[in-house]
C-alpha cells in the first residue's frame, strides 16, 4: 500500500513536470493514475486511523498493545508540523472528485483538476513513519522497513 501510494505520486508528479515542459502526456495515464492515487490514499487513512474498522479490516493499532498507536498519533499531531486535512472531508473529495462518475466531470478542464497531491501523501507520511519507526518487527515481513523507508523517502 505504501509503495503504491508513494509511487502513484512519483508518476502523477513526472507527468505534471512533463506537461510544464510542454509535453502532452495521456490524459487517460493521469487520470488513471490519480485514481490509483486516490484508492490508496483512501487504504493508508483507514490504515492508519482505523475509522470505523470492521473486525476483518488491518489497521495500524492492530500492530500494538494497548493504546500505544492512538498515543504515537497524538504525539504527531503535536509535533508542530500541518495537520492532516480532516479525514471525512478528504474521502468526500476523493470520492465525489475523482472516483465518482459524473457528467460535469466529463467537460472539466484538465488544468481544472488541481489536487494537492504531494502535500496530502507527505502529511499522511509523518504517520506511516511513526507506524514504521515504532512497530515489532516481529509483527511485520522482514523487507518491510526497507521497502516501506525507501518509499517514504522518496518525496523527501
């Protein structure tokens, strides 16, 4: 999910840098890409927050005892960096921007669509860090630090 996530971003920002080059890449590559974006996006906020989680969902607080995730969260949300855009809100404008089939979205200008792509994935980030930073590592397949590292560093 992460490396999806991270790299859906790295593709939809490569095709942004060649359209300002003044290319004129796929509109049907964006579009599915930002769509691919938007689904993991969707996965990583569950992932991480676990809202209203069905006993079959895998969610970060799974990994750990107690309270100590919602307390590694809290943390984070103190740390003086942006916070996250409100959940809820966030997966209203994914579903109904990007992932729901409507006329007006047929007609819209493809400059129209002007997500904030990197700051939303990076915001999450700080979260998937403190998930990777603090879980055991007997709880999870033994690449994943690496793999899940390189991904998060990737838009550093």
């Amino acid at each position: 999910m992460v490396e999806r996530l991270f790299g859906n971003l790295h593709d939809c920002m490569a095709l942004q840098r060649a359209h300002y080059s003044g290319e004129t890449p796929s509109r049907w590559t964006r579009e599915a890409l930002l769509d691919s974006w938007a689904m993991q996006l969707r996965n990583a906020m569950h992932f991480v927050k676990g809202s209203n989680a069905q006993p079959t969902d895998i969610v970060a607080a799974d990994f750990f005892s107690g309270e100590r995730w919602r307390e590694l969260r809290a943390g984070n949300e103190t740390s003086g960096r942006p916070e996250m855009p409100d959940q809820g809100k966030l997966e209203q404008w994914i579903e109904t921007q990007i992932l729901h089939l409507r006329y007006e979205l047929i007609h819209a200008a493809q400059d129209a669509k002007n997500w904030p792509l990197t700051a939303v994935t990076v915001q999450l980030g700080r979260d998937l860090q403190a998930f990777l930073d603090n879980v055991p590592r007997e709880h999870v397949a033994d690449d994943f630090a690496v793999r899940v590292q390189n991904a998060l560093d990737s838009v550093r």
